[in-house]
C-alpha cells in the first residue's frame, strides 16, 4: 500500500479510533481509564511542546513550568473557592498562557541554547514560589484537593484537551499562521527581513503551547488528589516531552501523538518492571534519535515518501 | 527628483573594526544602482544597515525622507524594502511556492496565484512542490529573487544576484532587473561581475575600508584613479 492511498484510508481509521476510545470508560477496569487519561496527558504535553519548539525551533526546556502553573492555580481555586474542578482547569489554562506571555515577552528575544536556558531557569523559580508561599500554596507540604471519584469525566476533559491540541496543530501547518512559524526555525533572519514580525509570531506561537499544558496539568491535579511542588515541576516532564517530540518527528501533526503514545506505552511497561531503568532508557532513546534519525519517524517518513506536513 | 532613499554619514563598527565609515548615499527613484569594491569593503554592512538587520551606531537613513534607521527589519521591509542575500536564505524546508507564499500579504488565492507567475517567470514551476532545500544552488537563488518580488517593493536591494547563476538564466535575471526598473522600481545591487555592474547600472557607488571612494557612471568608474588601485593595488 503507497503512503497516498494510506492517508486516504486515514480519515474513517481516525472516526473508528475516536469512537473507540470515547467507549472506552463503558468496558474498562479503573485502572485501564486511568492509564489512558494519562496516554491523552502526555498527547497534550508532546502536543503542546511541538506547537512552540517543533514549529519555530526554539527549545523550550522547562515547559512543564505550565503544567505546575495550572495545577496549582486550580488546586487552589478548588480548594480555596470551591470551583468545581472543569472551571478551574480552565482558569489554569488562561493562568498558563498568562505567565507565558509576561515570560515570552523578555526571553523569546533570547536566541538558541539562551531561550532553552531561561526556560529552564523559570520552571525552577515557579518551584521555589510554591514552596515559599505557604499560605497560598500550602507550601512544601502541598495541596489536598477534596476526595473525589471522577476518573471518567477527566478522561474525556484529557482526551478532549489532546484531540484539541492535535487539530489546532493540524490547522497552524496548514496555514499561512503556521509557514511563518517555521520560517522562523528555518531562518529568523530572512524571516525577519522579509517582513515577519517574528517576535510576535513567537509570543503567539508560545502562548498557545501553553493552554495545553496549563489545563492538564488541572486535570491532572484533580486526578491525583494532591500536588506538591516537586510533583508538579520536575524538569523530567519536559524531558519527556522532549523526547517523545523527537522520537515520533518535530514539525508534524501526528508525530508527538505517535511519540507520546509509543513511549508511554513502552514507559508503562518497563515502569512496571524495572522502576529504576526508565530514565536509563529515556536516555538511551534521546541519544538513539538524536544519532539515528534526527527527524523522527514520521519525519523520516516524510522526507523519503514526500509525504505532506500533515501527517 | 527627491531621493528615494537617503543613507547620510552612516557608520557601522563591530567591536574594533570600523566596516563602514561616513558612508552617504543618494537613491533616486527609478534607476539601477550599483555598489561595489572589493571583498571586506562594507557592501553587504551597508545592505544591513539600510534593512535593519544591523543598527547604525553614526548617521541617519531616511525612506522617501522619513528615517528608517531605528526601524526593525520587519518594519523596514513593509515601507518597500526588499532584499536578498549574499550567502542563499531561502527556508530549506519550506516549498518553494511556500517561501513566496509566506511573504504575501492578503487573500491567499491571490497569493498563490502571484507566487506560480513569479515562479514561471523564473522558470521553476515544475519544481513549485519541491523543498527549497533540495533545489540547485542556481534554483535556490531564483527563489530567494521572486521571493523579493512578492510584495512588490518599492527598492530592491540585491547582493550578488549573478554569483552561481548560470549564463541563460543570468541574461534573463538581468532583463527581469531592467523590467523592474521600467517599472518606476528601484534597485541597489552589489556585484562581483563588473561585466554585470557595468551593462545593467546607471550609477555607480564604490566602497573600499569601509568608505565610500568614487562614485558616478560606469564608464568614469572604470577610469577612476581610486577605484583601479582599490582593486589592483598602487
């Protein structure tokens, strides 16, 4: 079968396998959903992740710092406000776009290795911030969201959010929006020169990558029951994201989907066995990409059918 | 005519080293121009100053007599300006339709339509699906000239239009120049070619350390003390 007829037949596969997963909950064990929220979290992150670094090459290294952002902000209104738990996501989303906007304002002007490094230096701040204001965030002691079951609505909040996140990268690469995005990754310089205001670009590109994380990382508080900073900021999490990016092709649309789920899956089951090697095969993975086929699967598969961006 | 663009007394250093030095230039609007003088000059500083991309540390440059020069890039371009480089900046991993296409502003259909007549002329629509990055360097340079013209501006800078295009396609480029000119169009090129400089421009400016040290009609140019010893040493 040639790659042109494949993505013809893609289209009802996607229908099936949205209808699937969407039953999913009616069959499944509790475990099973809990699982699959988690495949959908990391689909979102990978997402996410791609929309600002996989797009205009900048490299974010602390984008888990949206992620802490939302749990934090809907812990708190949760459990300070009483907001029920869907507002609240939401509300952190707009939070994680907030601080992405005051953050990219000043950084996205840094270039390169510069940018990475700020990244990672404001996903540590935001870790001492909520360990420093007690009051707010509870501190190092962390924040105790009320008991509550509610596995299947956040599936679906999960799955949404990563359904979300895909076709909104799906419309930015097929777009005049989404060219400019890449051209700067390909070249800031000309792109500026021919006449793209490319911190602009950047600064949407950036605040979008953070809805994503922002709303996930809510959901992912209500999930747990409980967050505390180390919980909510490991720098592993980007790594993570990083990593499945790479691995499943940077600059498409269904490369982080396939990296997110090839990974996690492989994480879940070496995670179960071997507790103390996943990040030794984490490592290894980035170093086998990064040696063996920089673009990814996808990309690689890209690059020898000729397929278009969209896959 | 009042001058289209106005560089005057512009310096440009870079730590130590003074690339371009009280340099003044006049554009009128409707000529091909020529800058020239040999490698380390200050050709391309000036191209970069005159586009934004470096900021002048001395003088003023003004754009149909308002100053461009703490403009950004972006700026600078949407007043009229356009350039191509020395060293070939297409976007390797964008189309060479796309390359055209992210230039454009406005409805897209219209868009695309001008970029596959920028493309024909040029010769490359067969290959308007094809990475930037996979094309020919000769290609490559092509794209990045039409890519120019998208917007149609106003005043075109070019730094080297001529380096590694092949001589059919060369003449063509040439001719799309004049056109351009015809068309009220202004355009500031820097070449290597003297053969090319002296064919296609009607002034001439020639740098040399950073300083402007001739100008005038090809034909002064080539017999200027100045400028022979510039090239060939004293």
């Amino acid at each position: 079968m040639n790659p042109r007829s494949l993505a013809r037949a893609a289209l009802p596969a996607l229908v099936v396998l949205l209808a699937l997963l969407a039953a999913y909950p009616v069959v499944a064990t509790g475990y099973g959903v809990r699982v699959m929220l988690q495949l959908f979290m990391w689909v979102a992150l990978a997402q996410s992740w791609n929309l600002i670094s996989g797009l205009t090459g900048y490299v974010s290294f602390g984008h888990v710092a949206f992620f802490g952002m939302g749990a934090y902000t809907t812990a708190i209104l949760v459990v300070r406000l009483g907001l029920p738990w869907p507002l609240a996501a939401l509300v952190g989303g707009v939070a994680a776009v907030l601080l992405a906007l005051l953050i990219g304002w000043p950084c996205l002007r840094l270039k390169g290795p510069y940018f990475a490094i700020a990244m990672l230096g404001l996903n540590e701040v935001l870790r001492v911030i909520a360990s420093y204001f007690e009051s707010l965030t509870g501190g190092g002691l962390g924040l105790s969201l009320p008991t509550l079951h509610a596995s299947v609505p956040i599936y679906y909040a999960m799955g949404a959010v990563a359904g979300v996140v895909t076709l909104v990268t799906w419309l930015i690469v097929t777009s005049r929006f989404g060219l400019r995005l890449m051209t700067i990754r390909e070249d800031e310089v000309a792109a500026e020169a021919m006449g793209i205001d490319t911190l602009r670009y950047k600064l949407y590109a950036f605040a979008l990558s953070a809805v994503g994380p922002g709303i996930v990382g809510g959901l992912s508080a209500r999930d747990q029951g409980y967050i505390e900073p180390i919980s909510v900021f490991p720098f592993l999490t980007t790594i993570t994201m990083i990593v499945m990016v790479l691995f499943g092709g940077k600059g498409t649309v269904w490369g982080p989907v396939l990296g997110a789920s090839a990974l996690f899956i492989l994480q879940e089951l070496v995670w179960a066995r071997f507790p103390h090697w996943h990040p030794l095969l984490f490592g290894a993975i980035i170093v086998a990409v990064v040696l063996g086929m920089p673009r990814g699967v996808l990309g690689v598969l890209q690059q020898k059918y000729n397929l278009p961006r969209t896959i | 005519m009042p001058p289209l663009l106005e560089v005057r007394e512009v310096t440009k250093r870079y730590g130590g080293v003074t690339a371009v030095h009280r340099v003044s230039l006049k554009l009128e609007p409707g000529k091909i121009f020529g800058l020239i003088g040999p490698n380390g000059s200050g050709k391309t500083t000036l191209f970069n100053c005159i586009t934004g991309i470096a900021r002048v540390d001395e003088g003023k440059i003004g754009l149909r007599g308002r100053r461009i020069d703490e403009l950004k890039p972006h700026q600078i371009f949407h007043r009229g300006v356009g350039r191509t480089f020395q060293v070939i900046r297409v976007f390797p991993e964008l189309t060479a339709r796309e390359n055209l296409l992210v230039v454009a502003e406005g409805p897209w259909a219209a868009a695309c339509q001008r970029a596959d007549e920028l493309l024909g002329f040029v010769k490359l629509e067969h290959l308007a699906g094809e990475y930037a990055g996979n094309l020919s360097y000769g290609q490559q340079k092509l794209v990045e000239f039409v890519r120019v013209l998208m917007t149609d501006p106003d005043l075109i800078l070019l730094d080297e239009p001529a380096a590694g295009v092949n001589p059919t396609l060369l003449n063509e480029l040439l001719d799309a120049v004049r056109r351009l000119r015809d068309r009220g169009k202004t355009v500031l090129l820097v070449e290597h070619d003297m053969k090319v400089v002296m064919d296609l421009c009607e002034h001439v400016f020639v740098l040399d350390h950073g300083e402007k040290i001739a100008e005038g009609p090809p034909s002064a140019i080539q017999a200027d003390e100045k400028v022979i010893e510039a090239y060939f040493g004293r």
